[in-house]
C-alpha cells in the first residue's frame, strides 16, 4: 500500500466487491466444484475492476478443500494423513537472495514452535496471463508442507502453533532492512483450506494458477471473490479471500475498531501461548484493508477456542437492542459481548468458512445483497446476485435472501443447512451470559442518587460564559430550542462563516474539525425510519482479557444516553461498586505560563491518569472546573484526544473509560467530537448550568429543570445518531473512538502528537495559536479596566 503523500491518505482506502460460494450438502469432492465456482467469479467481474493496461484486476481468488490426494502425487516428499498436517502458498519477494532469507526465517520459527517441516512445493503459474502491472509486482510463489511433532500433537495446539509461527515470522521480516521484505505473505497456512489469489481477472486464474486446471484437484467446497478497489492501490495480498472470510462492502468503524483492538492487546493472555505472547503483536498488520483487519482479529478468537459463527456473531451482532421479539438469551449473548467487543459496522455481506462450515452473514441494515439457491441435487449456491450459475429450474429446490443481521450456515460435516434460528441459539446457550449480566452489569439508572452537597464553581457563570466562549447566539438559537423541542434545531444547510483558521474571533477547537460522511459505494442511514436498528448505550469499566470468556466481561456500567446530567455524574462519583472506582484528573493549566504550562498540564494530565489506573482506578472524569483568573480551561477535545492516544501508547487505554465534564461543549458537532475521540459519557454542566438561569429567569415555560436538562440530552443523542448515520454508522459504541473527521488548518505537528491517525490535508495553526485563543478568552474576562478617576 502507497505512503501517505500530498491529499493522498492512505486511511481513505475503500473497496466494493463481488463474492460467492458453492459446495455439496452430501460433501462429496468433485472437480466440477472448483469449475462452477470459477464460473461464478466470471459472473461477478462486473462487480471487480481493471487497472488502465486492460488486464491486471483489483484481486480474485478462490478458497478450496486441500486436495490431499492431488498433493500426494505431486509432491516429492511424504505427506501424513489428511488434515494431520497443515500447508498454504506463500508469497516470497522477487529477489533469491531475499527470497531464501525469508524461507530461512520461516523454517526457523516453525521448528521454534516444535512444527516439522515436511518440504516446499514450487507453484507451476503462467505469467503469461499477468498484465502488464501485475506483472511488475508478481510474488514468487512455493507452498509449504508443515506436520505435527513426532509425539504427536491435538488439532487445536497444532493451529496455534502455526498460527504463532506465522505471526512471528511475519513480523520479523517486516521489520527487517530486506528491500522486498513486502512480498512474504501467507494467504493461508491450514489443515483444511487452501487459497489461490492474485491481482488477477476472473477468467484469467485458472490459467495462471495451473494446478486449478487439472481435473485431479477436487474439493467439497468453494469460495470466491472478486474485488473492487475505490479509491486504493490493490496489491496481490489484499487479493481475496483472506483466511476465514471475505468480504463484500465497508467497514465504516475500521479505524476505531483497529485502534481498541490494538488496546485489548496489552491484556490478552493465553496458556494456548507459553511462549511470549507480545511477540505475536500486533496482531492486526498496519496499512491493510478493512476486510484483512477484520480476518486476523476472526483468526486470534478461533485461537481462543470460540467457533467461527460465534465469532461472526460478536463482529457483526443483528440489531437487538430494540428488538421487542428477541429471545432474552439471545439478548443477553449480545450485550455480554457488546461489553468487550464492539461491532465492526457499515454495509458488508461477509461469506466465511473454516473447511467445516461455510457460510455468510449480513450486516444489520442488509445494505449488501446475498442470495442462495439449493438444488435438488445437493448443491448449495451463494453470491451477491442471482444468477450467477444457471441452474434448471426443475432443479431448484428453493431460492432464498440473506436478511439484515441474519446467518446462513451450511456444516460441511454433517451435510445440511443449519437456519439462523438454530444456530444462535445453540451458541446462545453455551454459557448462562443472562446470569452473568445480573451478576455483574449495572445500570446507571439504579445507582441510587445520595442527593451530596452540590459544590459549585467559584467563579460567576458571566465570567466562565465567556471564558469559554459562549454567545447569545449560542444560548437561543442553540441551547433553548433543543431544552424546549428535545430535538436539535434546524438551520440553513449553507454557512457564511469564515472557517475557524481565517477568523479574527477566538475559535474553540471543535471547529477546527469537519466530519466525513458516507460516500463511493457506502450510504449513509436514515435514523428516523431505521430507529430499530440504531442504539446510542455506551458502557464504563475497564476490558478484560479477550482470550477466556468470564462473566467479568460484562463488569460495567451501562449508560442508555452518554450525555449526562450533574445527576448522572455524581451517581458515578458516588457509586459503592469496588469495581469502579472514580477519580477526577483537572483540565486546566497556569494562566501565566502560556504554551509551556498548557504542554506541561496536558502531560501531567497523562500522568495523574496513568498513576489512577496503576491504583485500580477505572473511570477517570476529565473536567474543566475551577477555572479562576490563575487557571486557564484546556480545550475538552485536545484533552480528550490526547488522553485516548496517551494512554494507548503506554499500554494503558483499555483499563479505564473517561468522561468528560466540561463547560465547553453545546452543538451536536462537539459531543460527535469527543465520543469520536475516545468518551464514554459527557457532562455538558455549563449547559445545565445555563439551563438553570434561564428557568429561574422565566424564559423557559411550563417546564422543570429536570425535564428541561432530559429534554436537551435527548435532543444532543438524536443529533449525535444523525452525524452517525452519515457516515452509515449505527451504534455509538462502533462511532467512539472511530475519529471520523479530518482536521482543517491544524499543522502537522499538533495532529501527530495529540490527534494521531487524523487527516489534515493542508496545514494551519500550532499548539501556540491554540493557547493564545484561549489566552485571548481568558484575559478578557479578567482583565480590570482602569476608569479614570474624574469623569469631567
């Protein structure tokens, strides 16, 4: 994949692709499998691309049954019994020199793993069939033949110590100085399947890959794909299938989903892995696509023992949270997972297998079309369209759809189609998750209220209004309509402002930021008629070792609304759970220190919180309070990003969840900001504060404080779904921390060090201008004015 250069990102990477299957209900290996399912991938090149020299495509590829019996023919060295030994192709750099290094480092970390090595198999290709482009880039590809240990080994440690080999020598050789060091990739390394792909058209793979070819190759079953790369660079490893899965749509929460993945791994233990288990990190790769991420999180949880539907089941959960029909196991099986793992969300339709079951599941919105059809005569089809095999219709047994959030699953084994009903609550049952959530999961709602004193700020709400930079403007356009409505306000969809970097006024960080919206072939989500499937709960509570299943999973405080009152909070605060416990860590610097007290605040601020979590601590309350003419507000968004990224460096972020209680945010744009940046649950207190005045002050009719502050969190939640919903995202718990917004007039420096991964495609101001706007706020709400003595 290209380095990031000029407008070009590489985190704008998005693919749209076509994908299908076939196999046999009676299991039965036939030749004729792999050539309908290649024909099927010829029926799916309209779904794929072409580069600009007419002949090397996006990627397609096909996923088999290991042909044992063809490989114990072709192979020169002695093979055990089927599925007691593992193989793959391998891609491997261009270069010989680089290429046998490679092999060399391989070889050593499967006998590091107490593997046998069985022998190599060079692939007979035609390059012939390459375009001009493929061919420039075209891997060496072998297969390797790996066996068990001479005193033998069980199934599931053989898998482990594979997939620990690869790991390891994966990232060895990625960190090497090898100029190609690129090139080595294993598409698979299994016992039971078998990968061909390549930066290839459909028609063209089978005369490329030869052995596809010869009528000796069977198999029960067949995957295939063929990709579409908007706006991406494809590449012969981002070729699908990958491993367990492939993919046809977006996942929109990808950079999020990457980054807590990236979190968990400070706390995922195995005794699966004697050895070292970091050396097997990370275990998402840097710089692949969103369908290749989602795969080698799929491969670390089968390594967990999980089965491959449960796992789909985690990833990608139907919509239960407001589903009235649900069975309450089925719900339970949701939540407690919701409470570790959050949903890889956007349009996808993802067939998956293992080399015992195949099957596919739909994203909860069923923006992917898949269709099935079953024959008569034991064969069961798959793909993004109908069609695509022409069957006689006194043949068919039955066509069908695969439904928004539903499964459709074949088990190999036992020959028959196991429906989404069954095989959910087969899964669901498999631990008592409903117990386990009484047990351990609390609502904020039942925190009892201890009705503490209520401490408020020194300093006058006049002051501290303009401190942080509130305007009339603000309060009755912004605030009332939303206290009065319990929805946000409408406003023209044109602005005439100046953006935040050509302004003359004092800007709050928020607008320095724009958000991304759904576009290419991912579309945005009506919230209002999809109500059902969109869900705004957020949970507080450190994660726990993703590697076992405990009902200390769901150790955690769910929040229906993240937006939360003084109420809300101190129910918090006050809690008497000896698994959450809170403390406050102060967003304000030294007035008079400038740019240095504002860097040396924000450091210390990593640091208090550090400590917190090494004391057991977890949730921390960022807040702004106390501001007075010594102590200056630091930006909620700079504090909130920096603490995300802070504490994920240190290998501290999945311990705590943080809240923000700030003056600061108002609009909509400003809470999708923080929850984007990391929040779990916002005090907006000036707000409330705000609110207070204006009800005392007889603005607000026929409405309570209470209801006025409930009415203005709805009203921020509905909007925050809206901003969601743009970029097709339909959970909060997906949306936090995904940081979908690109920086506009931010330089380089400040984006890499307190809002990493975040674009910015042109440069702007620094750290220093950041601190001179608030500076500016600050000392004009102090500053004294000397009025002459004589007014004459």
């Amino acid at each position: 994949m290209k380095e990031k250069q000029g407008l070009y990102a590489p985190e704008f990477e998005h693919e749209n692709c076509g994908a299908g299957f076939i196999c046999s209900l009676e299991g039965k290996k036939s030749n004729d499998i792999i050539h309908n399912a290649l024909e099927i991938l010829e029926k799916l090149e309209h779904r794929g691309a072409v580069s600009s020299d007419g002949k090397t495509g996006d990627g397609a590829g096909i996923l088999i049954d290991i042909p044992h019996d063809f490989f114990v023919e072709k192979c020169d060295f002695e093979l055990p019994e089927a599925r007691q030994y593992a193989m793959g192709n391998v891609f491997l750099p261009r270069k010989e020199n680089q290429r046998e290094y490679c092999k060399a480092i391989f070889e050593e970390q499967i006998v590091a793993k107490g593997l046998k090595l069985l022998g190599w198999r060079k692939v007979p290709v035609d390059a012939g069939f390459l375009g001009a482009i493929a061919a420039e880039v075209e891997p060496h590809i072998e297969q390797i033949f790996i066996g068990k240990p001479e005193d033998g080994m069980d199934d599931r440690m053989f898998q482990v110590k594979l997939f620990a080999a690869r790991k390891v020598a994966e990232h060895t050789l990625l960190n090497s100085k090898l100029s190609e060091r690129s090139y080595f990739y294993l598409p698979s390394l299994s016992t039971k399947t078998l990968i061909f792909k390549g930066l290839l058209m459909p028609e063209d793979i089978k005369f490329y890959y030869t052995d596809l070819l010869d009528v000796k190759l069977t198999t029960r079953l067949a995957l295939v794909h063929q990709r579409f790369s908007t706006n991406t660079f494809p590449t012969w490893d981002l070729a699908q299938p990958f491993r367990y899965m492939c993919h046809n749509g977006e996942i929109n929460t990808l950079r999020g989903n990457i980054r807590r993945m990236r979190s968990r791994e400070e706390l995922l233990q195995s005794e699966m892995f004697p050895d070292d288990i970091k050396e097997l990190f990370p275990i998402i790769l840097k710089g692949k696509s969103d369908s290749a991420s989602m795969d080698m999180v799929v491969e670390l949880l089968l390594m967990s023992g999980r089965s491959l539907p449960e796992i789909m089941m985690m990833l990608v959960p139907e919509a239960w949270e407001k589903h009235q029909d649900m069975t309450e196991a089925k719900k339970a099986f949701y939540e407690f997972n919701s409470c570790i793992m959050e949903p890889w969300d956007g349009p996808a339709s993802i067939p998956f297998t293992d080399g015992d079951y195949i099957g596919a599941i739909l994203d909860r919105n069923g923006l992917r079309p898949s269709r099935y059809s079953v024959t008569k005569t034991g064969f069961v089809i798959m793909s993004s369209e109908t069609g695509v095999l022409e069957l006689d219709p006194a043949n068919v047994s039955y066509h069908g759809r695969l439904e928004p959030g539903r499964m459709f699953l074949v088990d190999m084994n036992a020959g028959r189609i196991i429906n989404d009903e069954e095989i959910k609550e087969e899964i669901v049952s498999r631990h008592p998750y409903k117990k386990w959530l009484a047990e351990k999961r609390v609502h904020l709602r039942d925190i009892p209220y201890r009705n503490e004193d209520v401490v408020f700020d020194s300093t006058p709400l006049h002051l501290r209004k303009n401190i942080f930079g509130y305007t009339k403007e603000d309060i009755d356009t912004i605030i009332l309509p939303m206290v009065s409505k319990a929805k946000e306000p409408l406003g023209s969809m044109g602005t005439d402002t100046p953006l935040a970097l050509f302004s003359e006024r004092p800007q709050l960080m928020y607008n320095y930021f724009k958000q991304l919206f759904a576009q290419v072939t991912n579309p945005p989500l009506d919230g209002i008629r999809e109500e059902l499937i969109t869900d705004l709960s957020l949970t507080l509570g450190g994660d726990v070792n993703l590697m076992e299943i405990t009902p200390d999973y769901c150790q955690k405080i769910r929040i229906q609304n993240p937006v939360i009152s003084k109420e809300d909070l101190d129910k918090i605060k006050n809690n008497d759970h000896d698994s959450f416990r809170v403390t406050t860590v102060p967003m304000l610097y030294e007035a008079k220190r400038g740019l240095n007290g504002l860097e040396a605040a924000l450091e210390n601020m990593i640091k208090e919180a550090s400590k917190a979590i090494d004391e057991g601590y977890t949730i921390l309350i960022l807040s702004d309070r106390n501001v007075s003419e010594e102590m200056a507000p630091i930006p909620a968004l700079l504090a909130c990003s920096y603490m995300n990224s802070g504490l994920f460096k240190s290998g501290q972020r999945s311990k705590m969840s943080f809240i923000i209680e700030s003056a600061e945010p108002r609009e909509v744009h400003h809470f999708a900001l923080l929850f984007g940046y990391g929040a779990s649950a916002i005090n907006p207190y000036m707000v409330n504060e705000i609110i207070q005045e204006q009800v005392n002050a007889g603005n607000l009719e026929n409405i309570t404080f209470k209801d006025a502050v409930e009415n203005y969190n709805k009203a921020v939640g509905k909007g925050v779904v809206k901003v969601m919903n743009k970029i097709g995202i339909s959970t909060l718990n997906s949306y936090r921390g995904s940081q979908l917004f690109e920086a506009l007039g931010l330089n380089s420096k400040l984006i890499d060090k307190y809002f990493p991964n975040t674009p910015s495609r042109i440069e702007g101001i620094g750290l220093y201008e950041v601190e001179q706007e608030v500076a500016k706020r600050h000392e004009r709400t102090f500053k004294t004015q000397d009025v002459a003595g004589n007014l004459d």
